[in-house]
C-alpha cells in the first residue's frame, strides 16, 4: 500500500514540530509519524505527537479508546485534499468496521468526534481537512487485533541486558520509549515485526534458547494466579510493559520467541547474533577491555578496595587466600595491582566484566570520569 506514496523527512524543526514543504502536487508519507497527505498545490505543514491524557476521561464516557498516535498538525500555507491518519488497528474481513472507527477532533471551542471517510488497512481517510489535533478512535470494548512491534533495547552494561517492549505499532510509542532508552545508556537493536496481528489485552510469554538467561516481566505488574513471567499487550503510550532479558555470560548467538498463552502458538521468533549486542562500552576499538584500557587510573584512584573484594569473593572471582593475599599489600595502589597480577590475569573477561560492574555501582563517579561522561 506504501508504493503509491512518495516517502518524505522535514525540512526543518521548528517549536511547533517537524516542517515538510511539499512543491510538486502528490501524495506524501511522513517517515517518522506514519502520517499521509494529498495535495494539489504547493503546501507547507507542520506536524507533531501529542498526548492523549487530556481527553481520555471524555473519551471514556463516550465508550471510545485511542486507535493510533495523536497528531497535531499545522497548515502554514496551502491547503490539504486528504490527510490520512495512522491506526494500528487489524479489522481483517469485518464490512462492518467502518461504523466502529472515528477521529478525535480537538479545536480551541471543545472536543469533537467525527466520522470518516475511508479505513484502510493502516490508515484512515478525511477529505478536505481542518486542522487541528487529530487521532483515530475505535469503540471500547472492541476486541480488536492490532499490528504489533517487539522494541529491543540493550543496555551498556558489560552483562548482556535487554528490555523487549510489545507494542500496538504507533510511531508515537516509539518515539517515546527511544527517548526514554536513550536516555538511560540504551541501543536499539532492530528485529521485523511480528508477522501476524496479536488481539489487545492477550497475554504472551518470551522465552530464550540460552539456558543461562534470566527473563522477567516488569516488578509492577500484577500477575494473575498461575500467570509467570508473561505480559498483557495493552495501549501505553507513556509506560508500556517490558521484558528484561538478563544473560551474564552472553558469547554467541542466541535464539528469542514471543508466545501467545491464549492461542499457545509463537508469534515471533528470530535470533539474537552476537554482532547484535557486541558493542559494549567494555571494548574500545581494539578489542581492549575497560579495565585493561584504564588499568593506570584504576590502580592509582580506587579507594573502595575492601568492599570490592567482597563482592568479587561473593562472585568466586577471587578465592578466600587470594583475597587475604591481596589485602596483605600494605596500599590501595599495591592490593589493585596485585588483583589485575592474579585473579583478573587468570580469570578472563568474565571476571573483568564482573569487577566492571562493581566499579559502576561503588565507584561511579570514577567510571563516568574516565567514559567522559
């Protein structure tokens, strides 16, 4: 459906949003909101999300429920044939899918819900808009399928950690959880989508093909009776569920599936390569671990030794007489040294990836102060 539209990134940001400036008449796809639009003459639009929030309560009452992002878009100058707004909505061969679709139209005098003139498969249809605020709406109630994406992000952490989100296919969505990743030191890694549409409000599991991985729903979801380790696919746009994939010796390939409990059958499977995830901030361009690369501060600027050693003996990195060998040097600088000559020498990257992470958690300020950070 996306070949007769000619795909389209701003011109410009502007305070209002993203900018486009359309000369030739056609018909145009914004590449980040998903967001469509025929014109005749030369246009110029910005376009950009906005919340919900506001009129969820509204909404509600009226026993409607968001079916997309929520766009706000402009008209500088020209005029608009057809808009076409995203939805992630699968109503397959339902003819009566039309009378369960609208748009939520929000203009300075109030809040109004008006019909449409076409649903597609992705998107639906006004002709000669107004503009303003604008999202498509679908009956509560509805037990409606939705086009989803399982969002991967890896953390920098010298063990392999990954939050798995499952999400009705909304740009704003993942607009929102990109920032918020970023924000906190994640990567996206980039997997297709599932290829069947998942029904809203299902529970699905997510299961690995190495033996050593942890996989955790989120602390805050309240789990019904005999449900472990699964998650219900709902509409956030601001806190959406996630999976936390923990594997602490991660060296190689591995495979991950997405399970539907309701239906018992894998939804999505795809395999993890280790070219995926090997871009830990532990590696420099050389292959040369943090804690080798850093080495001279390490053992000049450590000051948290003894608490260090116990985690690292609680990790068996370092055994009972190895720590009481270490400890018997008489300074800071001589009891790291005598650690990198002997446990981390012997050990491996498993133990320096360990001791990596202990330093994060008692000396941060250090590790963030030789990152740059």
């Amino acid at each position: 459906e996306s070949t007769n539209w000619v795909q389209v990134e701003p011109v410009a940001i502007t305070e209002e949003g993203p900018m486009f400036s359309m000369s030739p008449p056609g018909r145009y796809e914004c590449t980040a909101s998903g967001l469509r639009w025929v014109c005749k003459t030369h246009v110029i639009l910005t376009s950009q999300f906005s919340s919900w929030e506001p009129h969820r309560a509204m909404m509600k009452s009226l026993g409607y429920k968001q079916g997309g992002p929520l766009l706000d878009i402009t008209i500088i100058s020209g005029e608009l044939e057809e808009v076409h707004l995203p939805h992630f909505a699968c109503f397959g061969d339902d003819p009566s899918f039309k009378k369960k679709v609208r748009v939520l139209h929000v203009e300075d005098c109030g809040v109004s819900i008006v019909k449409v003139d076409e649903v597609t498969r992705f998107h639906v249809k006004i002709l000669h808009p107004s503009f303003s605020p604008k999202g498509v709406l679908m009956r509560s109630g509805l037990r409606v399928k939705a086009h989803c994406d399982l969002l991967l992000y890896q953390a920098k952490t010298a063990f392999l950690t990954l939050h798995a989100y499952l999400v009705p296919c909304d740009s704003s969505v993942e607009q929102a959880m990109k920032k918020k990743e970023q924000s906190y030191g994640y990567r996206s890694i980039r997997k297709p989508q599932p290829v069947k549409s998942l029904r809203m409000k299902d529970w699905f599991s997510l299961t690995t093909s190495s033996p050593s991985a942890e996989v955790k729903p989120p602390v805050w979801v309240e789990l019904p009776q005999n449900i472990n380790l699964k998650m219900k696919l709902r509409y956030d746009n601001t806190t959406p569920n996630f999976f936390e994939v923990f594997i602490e010796d991660a060296d190689v390939d591995f495979g991950m599936k997405l399970i539907s409990d309701v239906e018992g059958e894998i939804v999505w499977d795809h395999t993890i390569r280790k070219a995926d995830y090997r871009h830990e901030t532990t590696q420099n361009s050389q292959n040369q671990h943090f804690v080798d690369l850093h080495r001279t501060d390490l053992i000049q600027r450590v000051s948290q030794v003894k608490p260090i050693l116990d985690k690292l003996l609680a990790k068996r990195v370092i055994t009972d007489e190895g720590n009481s060998t270490i400890m018997a040097k008489r300074t800071t600088q001589d009891q790291i040294r005598e650690l990198y000559m002997g446990p981390l020498r012997a050990s491996g990257s498993r133990a320096k990836n360990i001791f990596y992470e202990i330093l994060k958690e008692l000396e941060p300020l250090l590790i963030k102060d030789l990152k740059g950070e």
